[in-house]
C-alpha cells in the first residue's frame, strides 16, 4: 500500500473533521512530510517494504495510530457493492454528514459496546417475524477478530476501522427500516389498503439514540419496539412457534355428527380436550374424558369469545372451522399482525390535538376510546381505555376504509346526505319502480349550494342518472327513521366515512357485523357524545336529547380536534393477556401474506 495516500487521505478536513481527536491536527502533517522520506529512502535501497505498517509508528514513536473518519465517495462505494445497502444511501450520507463523517461505532479505537448489542439483535430477528440473515449480510465476527489483532501501530487499522464502521451502519439501516417501519411499504403496494398516518421514524436519529449521542423518549437505544400492541404479539409468537415444535394442536373431527355438545360422549371430545388444551396429557382411558361437561362448555365458550364468534358452547360450524385452522397459518397471522404495528405511527397523538384517541378495529367490530389521563402533549405514555362498544362495518363489496383522521363536529339530528354512488345503485331503481319511494323513504332531493333549494323529483329523468351526471343531492331528513340516527361525528376525508348512530339497533346482536355502506355505525352514540363534548358544560345530556327532539340539524364544532384510526387488526392480545384472531373479512390479509411472505 502506498503510506503517503493513506495517511494523506485521512488528514483532517475542515469539513470532515474528527470531532473525537482533535489533537491529529498536530501529528498528520508531520507524520506525511516524514514518510516522504521514508519512501524515497526505502526506493533507494530497493526496499518494497513488507507492507507493515507498523513500522512507521516506531520509527515515528507513535503507540497508536489516531481513529479513522470516512467520506462521501468511501460510502458510495460501499453501498454500491451491497444491493441491500445501495437503498440506505441518504441516510448513510445524513447520518455521517451530521457528525462531521466521524465514525460512529468506535471511542478511542475500540468497539463500543453497542456494536456486540446489535449483532445479537440481528440473531434474535426471528423474534421480530423477521429473516436474520436478510441483515447478517456482513461477517463483523471475523472483521473485529482481524481489527483486535492488527497492531494499533498498523495504518492498515485505519482502513479497517472504516469499513467496520460503514459495515455496521449500513447494517443498521437495513434492519431498522424493517423492524421500525415495515418490510412492506403499503403506500407503495397498491393492493394493500392502508392510508393510516405513516410512522416518520427518523432512522438515522434512532442511531444516535443508540449510540448515546443524544436523548429519547422512545427506547431505541434497547433496539425495541415503539408500541405495545406489538410487543404483545411478539411473546406470542414466541410461545406458538414453540407450541409448534412440540406438534401444535390436535385436529377436531366429528365424524357424521355436525354438531359437538354438552352431554356428547365420543371419541371426538378427546380430540376436543387435546385441541383445547395443546401440550397437556389427556387419559384417553378415562371416560370422564369422553364426557362433553360444564368445564369443557366453558372452554368452548372461552375459545369462541376470542374469536370473535356466538359463545353457545358448542362445537361445529364456524367454531369447528376456527378450531382447525393450522397452527402455521396463526403462527403467520400473528407476524402479519405485528408488520401492521410497525406501519402505525410512533407518537399516536400529534401534540396539537386533544391527548386522547378513537381507535376502530374493522373485523373485530368494535370501537375503543384510549386517554392520556394527564392530558400531557409532552409526555410519552401508554394511554388508558376509557370505554368501547360495538360497531357496525361495511360489508365486504362497501367496504370501510383503513385511514386516520381528525374528528371535528358533532352534528346533532343530522341529514343523511346520499351518496351519489348510491343514488345510481339504489335510489334510481327505486324511483323506477315507484316514483313515491323517496317520499315514502322521508327524503328531498335539494341543490348544491349553502341555502339548499328543493328539486321536485319528478323533474329528473331516473333512467338517466348516473353518479357522474347527477347534479343534486338527495338527503333524509332528520327524524326517527334516518338512516344516521339522531348523531354523527365527523373527521372531514375524501372517502366521505365517518361515524353515527343508526336506527337499525337490533344487528348490534349478530356477532359479524358486516352491514353498512362503508360508515361506521355506533352501538352507544350518545355516551359517545357526551364524553366528547365533557368539556363544554353547555352541552349537557339533557340539551343533547332536547337538541335530537326538536329535529333540527345542529353543528357542534369540537374545542380541539380528535385522532381517530380505523384499522384492521385480525390478531391481537387483550388487557388481560390472551390473544385475539378474526376472520380476513376483506381479505387485507391473503393480500399482505403474497408481500410478506412472497
């Protein structure tokens, strides 16, 4: 190697200096000026050097040669060999770039103790749902085994250190993108529906989180995830696979019996016990065993309740169904779960809205409403579950729409102004066939305009409409049988979705409640309102009820705006623990897998 480049090249830039050692400024220039001569004399005497750098610290009486930095174009090369690499450039240039192209991963010479912590990190990524060696793209083992036993005197070490360092961040990149912000990308998949609020994680300060160069609430430093919902489901993972191993869980068939209840004596109430109970030891020659009893009744009840299924008991239809899904399929449910997780954003309340959330789970049917009881913009903490309550969903050809918004209004008695893709679809035909419907139905069609005026509908040629082409708008008016009910809430979205009340209570009973148009309709709307609206005392329940009564539509605008996900989770763990699956309603699931897994 020719000496006078190599340590030409690391002579301190004024632009990529070496914040850590300073003090090179005074050793740099000599040492360059004293290898001249050393070269020219070593080519006098037909020397071509061994190609021990050492050397050139004991004839200069350095004990060790000062820490490497790195540049641009060193960094460029670097990711260019590596396809992996090449995506992380910027960031590569941001992280380096911000500290001046100091290396990083190395204090005095030595490894820091973050590096070893990584490298196990990249071991463990199984735990994540994720591929190790999709990250272990480069063996650090041999590279530090070669970097401790390299003199500290050899200016090889130099060249060394750079490359361990880049190595190490590049690696990084590569595994925190995955782990904080997803393999997939779903706002570049288009078949997969998900417009939440992206995670804008900043990787390269994450980093320097890691490496103890600045400070974070979030726990990068432990190479941990952000929310507890994931983490949930990863000591859930670890627990199936490792039921996995030992077999998995026992297949219930019932033979000619369609059917399995309480008071059943066969032999498929062994395969039952076995299927509830994997890894336990069931004497199949005890005929208790053989005996479908309360205790199993509550088993069954308990199975059903966590899946999201009519807790009666008993065994067949879709609970047999549930019960023999292969603990395979879980086991991939449950990482495509935990991949969803990391799509949501870090901090889940912007620090400028009201410090509390509505949080829609799609094939769960349900809605929860979290809280920060301090109501602290600046503190990161788990918030608390307030209430929850069922909901009604889209059906699967209308179906509800995964986003994030911002609630704004409440709208008391409000209107149902019809959609123009439901006029074409069911009002025109309606029309068609009575042209009495929309009176029947105690709807108007009204202009486009801030003082509506009213259309007479027999002025409209129905054979004609079409959801591009109609120029008014059809509404129900406020009342008993208006389709919104007596309140809606509303977070202005181009999907025009939102959430309200509904006349049609008793489908709350049904256990799949996949009804709507594609609004998400409330179980309790007006406990709902009245906890939204806690703030402002003028709204009380009673004025609310006298609000409904009076039948006039009414617009509350909220003090501050309100964070609200409707998401889609088909696996989840409750508060207390126990995991949660659901059926892929709209099939997000089979199309994620082809990404995940493919």
């Amino acid at each position: 190697m020719n000496y006078i480049h190599q340590l030409q090249r690391y002579t301190p830039n004024p632009n990529h200096m070496n914040p850590y050692h300073s003090k090179s400024k005074i050793f740099y220039p000599f040492i360059v000026l004293l290898l001249l001569f050393v070269f020219s004399s070593c080519n006098k005497s037909g020397d071509k050097n061994d190609g021990n750098g050492s050397k050139i610290g004991e004839m200069l009486g350095i004990k060790e040669l000062p820490q490497a930095i790195t540049d641009s174009l060193y960094i460029k090369e670097y990711v260019s060999k590596e396809p992996a690499f090449k995506a992380y450039a910027d960031l590569m240039y941001l992280f380096y770039g911000e500290r001046d192209y100091a290396l990083a991963w190395f204090r005095d010479n030595e490894l820091v103790p973050e590096a070893q912590k990584f490298l196990a990190t990249l071991d463990d990524a199984s735990k994540e749902g994720l591929d190790p060696k999709k990250y272990k793209l480069v063996d650090f083992n041999t590279l530090f085994k070669k970097y401790e036993d390299m003199s500290g005197q050899d200016s090889a070490r130099l060249e060394l250190q750079q490359q361990i360092d880049v190595g190490l961040t590049a690696s990084y990149f590569n595994y925190a993108s995955d782990f904080y912000r997803g393999r997939v990308n779903p706002g570049e998949v288009g078949s997969i529906d998900w417009n939440i609020k992206k995670n804008k994680i900043k990787l390269h300060k994450a980093l320097q989180t890691i490496l103890k160069e600045r400070e974070s609430t979030y726990p990068y430093y432990e190479f941990e995830a952000l929310h507890k919902g994931y983490k949930d489901l990863r000591e859930t993972l670890q627990q199936y696979r490792e039921l996995q191993e030992k077999g998995g869980w026992a297949k219930v068939e019932l033979g000619k019996a369609k059917v399995l209840q309480k008071g059943d004596t066969a032999a498929a109430v062994i395969q039952l016990r076995k299927r509830l109970n994997p890894g336990s030891v069931i004497n199949v020659n005890d005929p208790k065993m053989r005996l479908f009893d309360d205790a199993l009744v509550a088993q069954v009840k308990e199975f059903q309740r966590l899946h999201g299924l009519g807790e009666d008991g008993k065994v067949g239809g879709n609970t047999l169904r549930m019960m023999n899904v292969p603990i395979e399929d879980r086991i991939q449910q449950i990482m495509m779960n935990m991949e969803r997780w990391r799509w949501i954003p870090k901090r889940l309340v912007p620090k400028s809205l009201d410090q509390k959330y509505i949080w829609v789970n799609i094939p769960e049917f349900k809605l929860y409403m979290y809280e920060d009881p301090d109501n602290d913009p600046e503190a990161e903490r788990a918030y608390k579950k307030t209430f929850e309550m069922k909901v009604i969903v889209g059906k699967e050809l209308n179906s509800t729409p995964i986003f994030s918004d911002k609630m704004e209004f409440i709208v008391l008695s409000p209107y149902w102004n019809v959609p123009n893709s439901i006029v074409e679809k069911e009002i025109k035909p309606a029309m068609l066939r009575n042209p009495n419907y929309l009176e029947g139905a105690d709807m108007e069609i009204v202009t486009k305009e801030k003082n509506p005026k009213p259309i007479s509908a027999s002025s409209i040629d129905w054979a004609s409409v079409t959801e591009k082409n109609f120029p008014y708008m059809v509404r129900q008016r406020p009342g008993p049988t208006n389709s919104l009910g007596n309140i809606k809430f509303l977070f202005p979205n181009s999907y025009n979705v939102y959430l309200h009340d509904t006349p049609a209570d008793a489908l709350f009973n049904q256990t799949e409640r996949g009804f709507s148009h594609g609004c998400v309709r409330l179980e309790k709307p007006l406990e709902l309102g009245e906890y939204l609206l806690k703030d402002m005392p003028e709204w009380n329940r009673q004025r609310m009820l006298q609000t409904i009564k009076d039948g006039e539509e009414t617009w509350i605008t909220l003090p501050k705006k309100l964070q609200v996900y409707l998401v889609y989770f088909t696996s989840w763990v409750d508060d207390e623990g126990k995991v949660h699956f659901r059926d892929d309603i709209y099939g997000h699931d089979k199309k994620l897998a082809k990404e995940y897994f493919g």
